[in-house]
C-alpha cells in the first residue's frame, strides 16, 4: 500500500499519525514547515548554518512534545511549531551570550525625516539585510513583535524584561531601521 501524497493529509491527520512516530507523516510535517521555519530563525539569527540546526532543533522538540500538544483546530500544530522554534532562537541567542537587552528610553532617533515611496523601492532581501544587521536584542524585540505578532506584555515575559525594556528596544529598532531605510534613497 502507498503512502498517501502531502495533499490528502490534513493537519489533523498528520499530527495523529506523528503521535504515532509515523516516519512518513514526520517528514511530510517537516517538508510542509522546513522553508517557514528556517526563514523564521534566519530573522533572529544571522548565520544561515546556525539558523539551519536551530530550526532542526526546533522541529526535533515538536516532534518530541507532541503528547502534551493540544489541538486547537486547523492551523494550530503550525503555529505550535512555530512557537517552540522561536524559543529554540531565543535558547540559542541566549546560550551564546548575544541577547542582551538594556532598559531605558532613547529618544535620540525621534526626528528622523520620511520620504515616501523609499520602502518600495527595496527587495525583500535589502530589508532583511538591514534587519539582521540591527544588534540582537533590538531584533530580538523586533522580529517578536512585527513577525510573530507579540505583544509587548508576551515579549517581556518570554525574555525576562520589563514591557518598557520591551517597548524602548523596539523603538530603538524602529528608529534604526528608518534611518538605514533614508539612508538607502
């Protein structure tokens, strides 16, 4: 008997068959996230290798977990995995030492002028460039908020700071990021 295609499983499916160690709906499961989820760590950490074995990481933690994982509905295993990969980023940055967050309020970057139609004018991988070239904990902050839709309230529990630590970075990051941007038309 054939192994039915990715298409003809739903997400319900494959994470019941994943339950069961089924080496087939694993791999499906890790065809179907494996691209997402290394774009994802490649926000929060530079070196593709890195990223790469964070992201394997990740999905071996998944898989590992899946027992205490609760269904929520379609969509939900995805947004699990995508949880435990940010935490394996954040447990990666933080074993190496490069998440450090500092308090304060710098209103330094308050007036920087816009031009309009400057973001248009930039690829997807210039942006990201200027992304990965903010110092970490000011991408940290930024990638949890702006791609992972963290509030600042979430933000500062996951990573052990105070919401205005949290708001500070990712004004910080904002104001960087304009800056590059101008600096760019």
């Amino acid at each position: 008997m054939s192994t039915p295609s990715a298409e003809i499983w739903n997400e319900a499916e494959l994470i019941a068959r994943c339950r069961k160690k089924d080496a087939a709906a694993q791999k499906i499961v890790f065809t179907r996230y494996a691209g997402e989820m290394t774009v994802l760590c490649l926000r929060y950490i530079a070196r593709q290798e890195e990223a790469k074995e964070v992201m394997m990481d990740g999905f071996l933690r998944f898989f590992n977990n899946l027992d205490s994982f609760t269904w929520r509905g379609e969509g939900s295993a995805r947004a699990w995995l995508q949880r435990i990969t940010v935490n394996q980023c954040l447990t990666h940055l933080r074993r190496r030492n490069m998440l450090v967050l500092t308090d304060g309020d710098d209103s330094s970057y308050d007036h920087i002028p816009t031009s309009d139609n400057v973001l248009g004018q930039l690829t997807v991988r210039e942006i990201m460039k200027m992304i990965h070239s903010l110092p970490v904990g000011y991408r940290t902050v930024f990638n949890m908020y702006v791609f992972d839709d963290m509030d600042h309230k979430e933000i500062a529990q996951t990573l052990g700071i105070s919401e205005s630590t949290s708001k500070s970075q990712l004004h910080r990051a904002r104001a960087i990021l304009k800056e590059k941007i101008l600096q760019t038309s």
